[in-house]
C-alpha cells in the first residue's frame, strides 16, 4: 500500500465541516464550509496533525504488512485440520505472525 498524502486528511480532521478547497496554480490554498463560509486554514496547525497522521501510519505498519489468508480459507484449513489431525491453519497463522512481528 502507498503511504497517502496526509495533507487533506489533516484539513478535514481540524476542520470537519469543510466543504471543498481550491489551490490556484502557485497560489495559497482556500477553503469553504458546507455554508459556502471561508474557513482560515492554520498552515502550523496542519503541519502538526500532518505529522500526528504519519507518525501514527507508521506505528501500525506491521498490521498492513499482515497478510492472513481469507475467513473462508482460514475456515477451510480449520475444517480439514480437524479431520485430517494437520495444524495447517496454526502453520500458516504462525508464519505470518513470524514474518511480521510488532515493532
């Protein structure tokens, strides 16, 4: 997964009733409220809950990086375990968890 641009998720967490921005070419970037009021936008405070986003997106990388096979094949390893006396779906649950070990 590609990291997002922050930018926007910052502005709609200071500011939730933000309705649409508008940056002209090299110019400063506007915003409008769901009233159609211009809304100020704090360049620091956006810096800060841009930094707060990223710090918490790489704090819950290993979770992204978890890939579990899906419910249904996960179900499907459980059932033929049970029958067969294998531990295919522990095995697999095991190496992912091995491959992607919480910071």
């Amino acid at each position: 997964m590609i990291k997002p641009d922050f930018n926007l998720d910052a502005v709609q967490t200071i500011h939730p009733n933000i309705q649409y921005t508008e940056t002209p070419a090299g110019g400063k970037t506007s915003a409008w409220d769901i009233d159609n009021n211009p809304i100020t936008l704090d360049d620091s405070a956006i810096a800060t809950e841009v930094a707060r986003l990223d710090a918490e997106w790489t704090a819950n990388q290993y979770q992204r990086d978890r890939q579990y096979p899906s419910i249904g094949d996960q179900l499907d390893m459980q059932y033929h375990d049970e029958l067969n006396g294998t531990t295919t779906w522990k095995d697999a649950v095991a190496k992912v968890k091995a491959d992607n070990p919480k910071p």
